[in-house]
C-alpha cells in the first residue's frame, strides 16, 4: 500500500507522455497528409501599388530550381453543374504546380500541365469524392462539368481524380455545407471570368519541407528587389515549415500541462512515503538505539533510512512504469495514435522515483539519525 501513490504516479506520467507524443504524431502526419508544403508570399496592397506578375514566377523558378514550383493563388466561389444536380464550388486556379497544394496526389488522369495553363484550356482537377457527389461514379476522367461563377458560365473538362481525403478533412469539414473543391488552370479562370491574369497579391510556393523555410526566403528577397520594397513591410511570407513549429509549440504546451498534473500525483504518492517513513521510525526507536549504542554513526543510520526510501520508491516506480505502459497502449489503441515510449521517459521515470523517495526520506532519515541512544533504548 505504501507504494501505490508511486505506482499510480509514475503510471500516470508514463501514460501521459505517451499519449501527447502519440497526439504530436497524429495531428502533424494528419496535417502532413492534408496539406502540402509551401509557403505564401503576399503583398499589402493598403502599403504598395506593385503585383506579383508572371515574370516574378519565372525569376523564382530560375533562382530555384529544385522547388516543386510556383504558382499565383486565384481563388473563386460559384456552382458546379453535373450529372446529379448543382452544388456549391470552390474553384482554385493556378499553375501545375498546384498539384503540390495537397498531398493526395493524382490518383486517375492527370494534372493540367504547363501548356494547358499557357494555352488557358478549359481543363480541370476535382476529388475522388467529389467526382461521386457530382457525378455518380469515380471514372469521371472526361467529363465535363459546367462551373458558374459571377453570372457567368463555362464548360470545363474533367483531366484528373485527386485521392480521398484523409480523416482529419473529414473532421475539419463536418457540419459544414458541401462545397466542391475545383482546381483549373489560372489563365483560363481569368479569362472566363474576369480575374487578373498578370497581377497577382499572392504567391505559392512548393517544396520539400528541409527546405522550405530556406526558399521561402529566398524567393522574398528576389521579389522585394524586384519591386524595389526593400524596408518596406509591404511583403510578408509564411511557409507551413513555420506553422509546423507554431503548432509543437503549442502540442508541447499541453503536453507539459498533462505531465505537470501527473506529477501532482507522484508529490502526493512522495508524501505517503515519508508517513510511513516517520511510523517506521517510531516503531524502530530500539532498533536506532541499540546500533547507535554499539557505534553506529549518524551518517549510517540517516543512510539506512534513505536507501529504504530509495528502494520502497524505486519498485514503486518499476510497477509503475509496467502498469503505464499497459495504460498507453490500451489508451493509444483505442484513441488511434500510435504507441510512442521513449527510452529516456522510462528511464527518466525510474529515477525521479527515486529522487522523490530521496527527498520525502530526509525528513524521517534526520529524524531517526539524531536520536540520542539513551532516550531511544529508554523506549
């Protein structure tokens, strides 16, 4: 019983820290798996009258040639007419390189390349899933659909299927109101509905993610120069290598929460230890003063005392650390994170046993050490 505030204490700890660090992993491979990586680049248009145009992405490219591409971002929202009615749209225009925007890549046809974006063909990407909302049926490489937008109506022909969508769009999206995600060629997008096909407020960036934040900034010096806005805060930049950060930042704050609780947990467990530390002594005054009466030092009684402290925490800690990783698998497997348990959370768990064993045994230690032989034999 003395080393169940222990046991249940270190459970917790190791629990916890597996459950956040399956949690870390859940939500940034779900955001991984949502979202591809890239970085926007954006101009004020309250601070500067300059735009991003299409000489700007062929400055970038060259300087960059290993990016995934450039893109302007066009975003416009109407409806979309198929087979099996109209629906609410949101039509994305860009460049090839918009396949890059999510990372469910092409899983039937193809992406528009870069001559059907030169050329501004009437071509278009959707979802699996929406491509059975609209249509019926998953084979709807070929068809046309009829997107609507300002008034204004064009026929577009369907080119590639991107894969579902993974659970955590699902999530995202449940509760709102169905709206298709549309993707076309920026030229084509401008010209059927009067957008700007030269002058553009954003850019998208793609790449991997080691070098993202590294490109980021190198394409916004190249477009700070070109538009001469050095000192300016006219261009801002963000890339999700950056939002990757903000959200472990934020991942770590809770998890240093969670364990922080469980620690609350092991002080009290500590605190136990040192009661029946403090009953063990009263019941051993003989025992402390026939050993300091045949010449038992201080320090040897006081470290008596301590290592049983240590050891009562320690096996403690050891039960515990079994029963927590019993508890993390249970719990990760039922939640579905994965089961994460670092070497350095067991270890660090057996010895912070130890320690609170330590400092809660001082007390009783001191107390059984600086007994006076006589009085203790008098007992």
């Amino acid at each position: 019983m003395t080393m169940l505030g222990i046991v249940i204490g270190i459970a917790a700890v190791i629990a916890v820290v597996s459950l956040g660090n399956g949690m870390s992993s859940y939500v940034k491979n779900s955001l991984n798996d949502l979202a591809g990586n890239y970085g926007m680049l954006n101009i004020n248009t309250a601070k500067t009258s300059e735009r991003f145009t299409r000489d700007d992405m062929l400055a970038i490219e060259e300087a960059l040639p290993d990016a995934k591409g450039v893109s302007p971002n066009l975003y416009a929202y109407g409806k979309v007419k198929g087979r099996k009615g109209t629906f609410s749209a949101s039509v994305n225009g860009g460049t090839e390189a918009l396949r890059y925007s999510l990372s469910n890549d092409i899983v039937k046809g193809q992406y528009f390349t870069r001559s059907q974006v030169d050329s501004g063909q009437r071509v278009c990407v959707m979802l699996l899933d929406d491509a059975k909302t609209i249509f019926g049926t998953e084979d709807a490489v070929g068809f046309e659909i009829e997107l609507t937008i300002w008034g204004k109506t064009a026929n577009y022909t369907i080119v590639g299927l991107r894969d579902h969508m993974n659970d955590m769009y699902q999530f995202i999206m449940e509760g709102q109101d169905y709206s298709a995600q549309i993707e076309v060629p920026y030229t084509a997008l401008a010209a059927d509905f009067d957008l700007e096909s030269d002058n553009f407020t954003q850019l998208i960036l793609f790449d991997s993610q080691d070098t993202l934040s590294k490109s980021v900034d190198t394409a916004k010096d190249i477009l700070i120069n070109a538009h001469g806005l050095r000192g300016s805060s006219a261009l801002t930049a963000q890339s999700m290598a950056d939002f990757s950060d903000q959200l472990n930042q934020i991942l770590g704050y809770a998890r240093s929460f969670l364990l922080l609780v469980s620690v609350i947990s092991l002080i009290v467990g500590g605190i136990g230890v040192m009661n029946i530390m403090l009953v063990s002594v009263t019941e051993r005054t003989r025992e402390i003063g026939i050993r300091k009466s045949i010449g038992a030092s201080t320090g040897a009684i006081m470290t008596q005392f301590l290592a049983e402290a240590a050891i009562l925490t320690l096996l403690g800690g050891i039960v515990g650390i079994i029963l927590g990783i019993v508890m993390a698998t249970v719990i990760c497997s039922a939640i579905g994170f994965d089961v994460i348990i670092t070497p350095t959370s067991v270890i660090g768990a057996a010895i912070f046993s130890v320690l609170i064993g330590l400092f809660f045994g001082i007390y009783p230690a001191r107390k059984a050490a600086k007994m006076k032989p006589i009085d203790a034999l008098r007992l």
